[in-house]
C-alpha cells in the first residue's frame, strides 16, 4: 500500500489533515491505534462522562503529584479511539483567546497573529447561531464541523448571565467572536443529537474519497 501522506493517528489534528490533504487531491492512509467510535457512549451528548472515564477510550493519564492538593494525581483524560480526544470531550467549543495568538505573533511566531488564523477559523466551521444573527467576520458558514447552541429556555440560563453581570463581569453575545471574555451563553459541537467529533466532521468525509484510507 502506497500513499503521498501517512498520518499516524486519527485524533483532532489526524482527522483534519486527512481531510484537507484528499480534499487537496493527495492519497492519505491514517494509522490509528485505538478502536472505533461507534455506539451511544460516544455519540450521545448526554453520555459524555462515560467515555473519559473507560480505559476502552481514554489512555489514562494521570498528572504528576500536585504539592497543593495533598500530593493527588489528578485524571487527564486523552482520547485513545478515531477521534482522539474529541470523541471524549465535552463538547465545549472555545476559540483561544485572540490576545494569546497576538503575544506569539510579536514573540516571533510570524503569521500567528489572531487576524492571521481567524480566517481558519471560520473554514473550519458552520455556525448555527440558534437565531442569534452573529457577525459573518468572525464566524464560518460552511466549514466541517458544526457548532450549535443548546436550547437556553430554562429560566436559570438568563439568571446565570444577569448574576455575572451584576457581579460586575461584561456579558458577550458571542465569546467566539469580536468580544472573548464575558458570561453568556455556551457554544458546542453538537449536530443533530450527536456529538460532532473531528472524526464526524473530517474522517469520514474524507474516507469516502478513493484517496484516504484508515
């Protein structure tokens, strides 16, 4: 078996590049030592702390001995199945802070400034705003992986924000977009019921191409 590109593991970053190189008319073949990522532990949203917690999934790393926490390792769960660990996060989708990536850029990591890789960005995804009418600058529309917003009907939501509010915290309509910081209200990768892991999102469209192969 002959291909231009081996990509050795199918976790976030894997699954993307196999993607962009076939939709780049590259032949990719992704080694992948963990298992599949069928079955509702997975996919489900509601079954999330399943899969960080099964040896099935997770590698099972833990930190060193934490000093301030009476010497405890704690869990750090990485995912060992197509996927990686996007398959047993939480689902909980968060731009790094535009801040961080403009530090780096003046540090000497040329073209990493935050207007550098916004444009990625918005490639990346489709951003359903639940109604919400967000500013097509900072979000994508066509992009692999879907990113919704839970239904925010229970009154506790709108109580939550104002607590922060009052609290003296700013309120954002949007943190992945033109203002970060603030309470408001949370983004997902979350697609009709499933979680929309990179291997939804990226590796199986592109196993669908003659070109890649798992």
């Amino acid at each position: 078996m002959e291909a231009d590109f081996v990509i050795v593991g199918a976790g976030s970053a894997g699954c993307a590049l196999a993607y962009r190189l076939s939709e780049a008319g590259a032949s990719v073949l992704v080694v992948e030592h963990g298992g599949s990522d069928a079955g509702p532990f997975i996919q489900m949203p509601a079954a999330l702390s399943y899969p960080m917690n099964m040896r099935r999934y997770d590698w099972g790393f833990t930190s060193e001995p934490e000093p301030h926490l009476n010497h405890r390792r704690l869990a750090c769960p990485r995912g060992k199945v197509i996927g990686g660990s996007s398959s047993i996060n939480g689902m909980v989708y968060v731009r790094g802070h535009a801040r961080d990536f403009d530090h780096w850029a003046a540090s000497g990591a040329t073209g990493w400034a935050y207007a550098d890789v916004l444009p990625y960005f918005r490639r990346m995804e489709t951003w359903h705003d639940g109604g919400h009418g967000g500013d097509p600058h900072w979000r994508g529309r066509d992009g692999p992986l879907h990113v919704t917003r839970g239904p925010r009907d229970n009154p506790l939501f709108a109580a939550f924000v104002e607590a922060g509010r009052q609290a003296g915290y700013p309120v954002t309509a949007d943190y992945n977009g033109a203002q970060q910081e603030g309470f408001g209200p949370m983004d997902q990768t979350v697609w009709q019921g499933r979680r929309w892991s990179a291997a939804n999102a990226y590796l199986r469209p592109a196993l669908k191409r003659s070109s890649c192969g798992l």
